[in-house]
C-alpha cells in the first residue's frame, strides 16, 4: 500500500485544527500593516490564515 506524499493527504488537516486557535498574532500584523503606506505582500503565506485577515482591514 502507497501512501503518497503525507503532506498532500493531510493538508487540509491543518487549518481544520487550527485556524481558530492561531489568532493571537493576528492584532500585531493589522497594526503593523495599518502604519505602512502602498501595497503588503505576505511572503510564504502558506495557507493564507493572516492574508485573509489582513484583506479584511487593507484596500486590496
């Protein structure tokens, strides 16, 4: 039996575990992005659980 590469059978584990428990760094990165002028580019955003927050609060 294969089991395959275990990252692409599990990904989508990860933000159905955690996503509503890593948000205490979130306040951080909106204050931080709020005091910046022009565009923000989250580098290695993996599953996008900061992006999606930042979009909320930046013009895109």
């Amino acid at each position: 039996m294969e089991l395959g590469n275990i990252y692409e059978n599990t990904a989508w584990l990860y933000d159905y575990d955690n996503r509503d428990n890593l948000t205490d760094d979130i306040s951080f990165y909106k204050e931080y992005t709020l005091k910046l002028s022009g565009e923000v580019l989250e580098l290695g955003c993996g599953t996008g659980r900061v992006a999606l927050k930042l979009q909320r609060v930046m013009e895109i």
